[in-house]
C-alpha cells in the first residue's frame, strides 16, 4: 500500500516538469501564430532602435 503510493508521488513528481516544456512551446507558437496572421493584416514590426542622421565618428575618414 505504501510503496504504491510512493510510486505514484514519484510519477507525479517526473511528469510535472515534463508538462511546463510542453506549454511553453505552445505559448511560443500561439505568439508565431499571432505575429503571422497581423502580418497578413498589414501591421509591421518596427524596431525601438532608429538611426537620426549620420554619426560623424563612425563616418571613415582619410
């Protein structure tokens, strides 16, 4: 009696970790999914980064 419940805690204790893998995949392709069909839709990524101008200290100079 006592063993079978030990194996049973243990079981469970092995499958858990397994399951959170397995939503965070799913997470990441309902997010793809997401981004593909705004895609479709016309939205655009834009990245937070922009360049203002030319930066003379990266400008090559002679």
């Amino acid at each position: 009696m006592k063993t079978g419940k030990l194996i049973r805690m243990g079981m469970l204790l092995l499958v858990i970790p397994m399951l959170s893998g397995c939503w965070l995949l799913a997470a990441g392709g309902a997010g793809a999914y997401g981004g593909y069909k705004m895609k479709e839709k016309g939205y655009e990524v834009q990245s937070p980064v922009k360049k203002e101008g030319t930066d003379s200290s990266t400008e090559k100079k002679d």
